[in-house]
C-alpha cells in the first residue's frame, strides 16, 4: 500500500510549520479544497506553483467495446479534471 497525504496530515504539518493550532490548520486545509473544488465546478483552472495545474476539460462522445462481448457502446461526451504536473515537480520526480 502507497503512503498519501490526507487533508488531516496536511494540516498537522502546517500546524507544526506555521506554529498555529491544529484546528485552525483543519480550517485553512478545509477551506482551500472548497475553494479549489468550487474553481473547478466554475470551470476555470487552478494554479499551484511547483505543483502543476489542475483543469476541467471536455471529452468528446466516442465508440467504445466491451471487452467481455465485444459489443460496441456509445460512451458519452463528459467533463473531466486533468492535472499537469509543474516542471519543477516533473524535474525532481522524473
């Protein structure tokens, strides 16, 4: 199993930097994903440096198959969030 970082570890560690409660840090956190989620429902793209960019992108309908029966299904057009790495994250991971 892959380590992630939660909102709750997010905000532990910033209470520990920043030298703040760890309520407060539970605030801040919280109140940046509600900011970020309600950017993306908006439709604009959100900016995070050295992170990348998070966008909502249109994906056009198409034909898909199912592997099972091989039969052809209409696969609807949807929105979905892309992110793209920043280079300066791109350069140190890869």
């Amino acid at each position: 199993m892959e380590d992630k970082l939660t909102n709750r570890d997010l905000a532990e560690q910033m209470s520990e930097h920043f030298d703040i409660t760890k309520k407060a840090a539970q605030s801040y956190v919280d109140y940046l994903s509600e900011l970020i989620g309600q950017e993306l429902r908006n439709g604009n793209s959100v900016y995070l440096k050295h992170v990348g960019k998070l966008s909502v992108v249109e994906r056009k309908p198409r034909v898909g198959i199912n592997p099972k029966t091989k039969d052809k299904v209409e696969v609807p057009a949807r929105k979905a969030i892309v992110f793209k790495a920043a280079k300066p994250l791109k350069e140190e991971i890869l």
